[in-house]
C-alpha cells in the first residue's frame, strides 16, 4: 500500500505542473478571450434590444398616428356628410321656393286667363244679346211679310 501511495504522491507531483499550466490557461482564458467575448456579447445584446426597443416604439409610434389619422378621416367624413346634408337640404329648400314660385306664377296666369275668358264670354253675351234684338227684328220682319203676303 505504501508503494501505491508513493506513486500516488509521484503522480500528484508530476501533476502540479500541469495542474498550474491549467489554471494558468483557465485564468488567461477568463481574462483574454471570456471577458472580451462576454462584453461583446452584452452590447451585441444591448443593441439588439435597443434596436427591438426602437423598432416597438416605431411600431407603437406609427399605430398612434394611424389611429390619429383614421379619427382625422372620419371627422372630415362627418364633416363632409354634414355640409352634403346642409346642400341638400338647401338645395330642396331652393327648389321648393321655385316650384312655389311657379305654382303662384301659374295660379296668377291662370286666374288672368279665366278673368280674360270670362271678359270675352260676358263681351260675347253682350253681343249676343244685342244682335239677338236686331236678329229677331229681322226674323219677323221675314216671316210677316210672308204671312202678311199669303194672307192678302
């Protein structure tokens, strides 16, 4: 036993050089090459973040202006509807005066003719009934002297 444990204490000797070469290498390892790689690696990571970050605010920032614009858009709309109802509204107004207008401009042409009409119809009656005397007259004057004639 003790000639194994003299060759586990040669070997464990043996081994101390390399047992420091390794953490030599372990500790310029952590110094060289892990902690530049990890600051690379955490601004690699801010950036990346950062640049998403960047990319949601743009996002969120491109949503609220939509949503801006839509509301501008559909107050304009309103707005637009609004002055088309006023123009159509105006527009039935306008042209309920001027079917108005015609209708009184027709009933005055209309009320003007019968007043004509019956201006001509009583000059008429006049004229008839002053050449109904007259047409009379000559009638009788037509039919006596033929019976005046027959009965002599």
């Amino acid at each position: 036993m003790q000639e194994i444990s003299q060759q586990l204490g040669t070997l464990l000797l043996s081994a101390v050089p390399t047992i420091l070469l390794f953490i030599v290498f372990v500790v310029a390892y952590q110094f060289l090459i892990q902690g530049p790689l990890g600051a690379t690696l955490k601004q690699r990571r801010a950036r990346t973040d950062g640049a998403v970050e960047d990319a949601q605010k743009a996002i969120a920032l491109a949503e609220e202006r939509a949503a801006e614009y839509a509301a501008k858009l559909r107050l304009a709309r309103a707005e637009v509807y609004k002055v088309r109802e006023q123009r159509v509204k105006q527009w039935g107004t306008e042209r309920d005066a001027a079917l108005d207008a015609a209708r009184k401009a027709a009933s005055l042409k209309v009320g003007e003719a019968k007043a004509a009409l019956e201006a001509e119809a009583e000059l008429a009656r006049k004229s008839i009934q002053s050449s109904a005397a007259e047409l009379a007259s000559q009638v009788v004057r037509a039919v006596l002297p033929a019976v005046a004639g027959g009965s002599r």
